[in-house]
C-alpha cells in the first residue's frame, strides 16, 4: 500500500509543510512523517482530518491509491523508441516518485560519449546494472569497468565519483536498479 507517499505527493504540490499538515490535523509533525513514509497508517479518523488539512478528499485518495500501477511493462521495442534530449540520454524509470519504496529502476539509453552521473542524495546505496545493448563503463572513484551486452554488475554507490559512459559509436541501453 502507497498510502503515504501519495499523501506526500499531495502535501508537496500545494507547497505545505509537515508541520503546518500536522498542527491542523491535531497530530504530532513526527506522526506525519511516519505516515508519509509508511513507518505507520492513520485510522479512518485521522486520515480524513489529514486529508482535509491538506485539501483533498480521502475517498478520492483512497480511490487514486487501489489504482496505482502494480506492474510496468517496458517492450524490448520501446527502448528504440525514444526522443533523446541534448543531454545525450535518458532514464526511463518504471515507477512515479510517490510509488517508489525500495528501489529505483530505469531503462538508460546513452548516445556514444555520454554520461550519467550518479543519483542525488544516495547513502550506502546499492546498485545493479545490466548491459541490453552496445556496452558502458562505469566509473566509480579510480576505477573503470567496461561492461558489454549481458553483462551485469552489482555494486555500492560512490556519490561523490561515480559515473556511467558510453564510449562507443553506438547508442547504449541498460537496465539500472539502485536501493532508496
């Protein structure tokens, strides 16, 4: 159940605060946040009171909740079919922030010499990357690993030095998953 990153999502699009949320709901900001990152679930009661402190309707968000996509499907066809942006690549994740728990996945495709730079605000994370098509480097602080179609590698995040190269004439795609 996603419950509370979809009240969070809700809460962050009309610019509030957990406090503020939480003062009109008659709840403590550190029940907030527990509800918000699914540590704990409100009764009934209490989420219509956070609910009407944010301004939305807690049927409507119970509604938008059971219709959450469960599974994505990304087509081998689908990885071609992309606009690529100046930056030279794109992630093509599976899952919206909000229904996102876990884990982080995304199809990567890379223009020859492009670059991903690691994810922002990554601790102690782990990752794995799967090589679909041409091959990548991954640059992790001094060291650099090719890696060619069907390979896979499964490593800790370097958020200071870290990132992912195409250095081929071809356009790349991998599959990419790292912990939140």
């Amino acid at each position: 159940m996603n419950l509370g990153p979809l009240i969070r999502r809700h809460r962050k699009d009309r610019n509030l605060t957990l406090k503020a949320i939480a003062e009109k709901a008659g709840i403590s900001e550190g029940f907030m946040s527990q509800v918000e990152n699914n540590v704990k679930s409100p009764s009934v009661d209490t989420l219509v009171k956070i609910c009407n402190a944010i301004g939305v309707n807690a049927g409507d968000l119970l509604n938008q909740m059971h219709e959450q996509e469960r599974a994505v499907l990304i087509r081998k066809q689908e990885w071609d079919d992309v606009d690529l942006p100046h930056t030279g690549f794109i992630t093509r994740r599976f899952f919206p922030p909000e229904n996102r728990i876990v884990i982080d996945s995304a199809i990567l495709v890379l223009l020859p010499n492009k670059s991903i730079p690691v994810r922002k605000d990554i601790n102690n994370g782990q990752e794995l990357l799967c090589i679909l098509k041409g091959s990548l480097e991954l640059v992790r602080s001094d060291e650099t690993i090719t890696l060619f179609e069907g390979d896979i590698i499964h490593y800790w995040s370097d958020k200071d030095k870290q990132k992912i190269i195409n250095r081929n004439e071809k356009e790349a795609v991998a599959l990419w998953i790292g912990t939140l």
